[in-house]
C-alpha cells in the first residue's frame, strides 16, 4: 500500500508498530492519536479501562488495519462533531 489520504505507514517510527496483531504490511499510521478516543465507549474499539479510570487503547487495531481507518472515522464524525457543539446560547 502506498503512502495516500486513507493510509500512511512510518516504519522509521520508534514505536513501529505501536499496536501488537496487524500484518506491518497493512499498518496504517494514519491516526497516530485515535481521533474517537473522546468518544470512550462508543469509539467501537478494543480498549479496556485502567484502574484509575483512564481509557486504555493499546490493545485496539481497529483504526491501524489497512486504509479503512478514515471510512470509519468519517462515519463516526457525528458523534464527534457533538463533542464539540458550544453549549447553551450560542447567539
């Protein structure tokens, strides 16, 4: 897979590959940080929760196999965009 718009692999990252499970031919590092981790559990990911609360998403390939990643971050852009509608009167 070429370097595009829906797909981007840094193999000289330090953390290549930073997520254990996806052929290294098919990671995608296009989200480096995962734009649905605001999303908690609605992401739709594999993540768990640490002890403290913290969302936890090391063991989530969801957003890195393959060029698929942005298709499901557009779908998911609505849930997103809601995150950041501006609260109360915004006359």
């Amino acid at each position: 897979m070429d370097n595009d718009t829906t797909f981007f692999r840094n193999t000289d990252c330090a953390y290549f590959p930073c997520h254990k499970g996806v052929d290294e031919s098919r990671f995608n590092c296009l989200f480096c940080y995962c734009p649905l981790y605001a999303l908690g559990p609605r992401c739709g990911g594999d993540f768990s929760y640490t002890k403290g609360g913290v969302k936890d998403c090391s063991g989530c390939t969801r957003l890195h196999d393959g060029p698929d990643g942005a298709r499901i971050v557009r779908e998911l852009f609505p849930l997103l965009a809601d995150l950041a509608k501006q609260e109360g009167d915004a006359s």
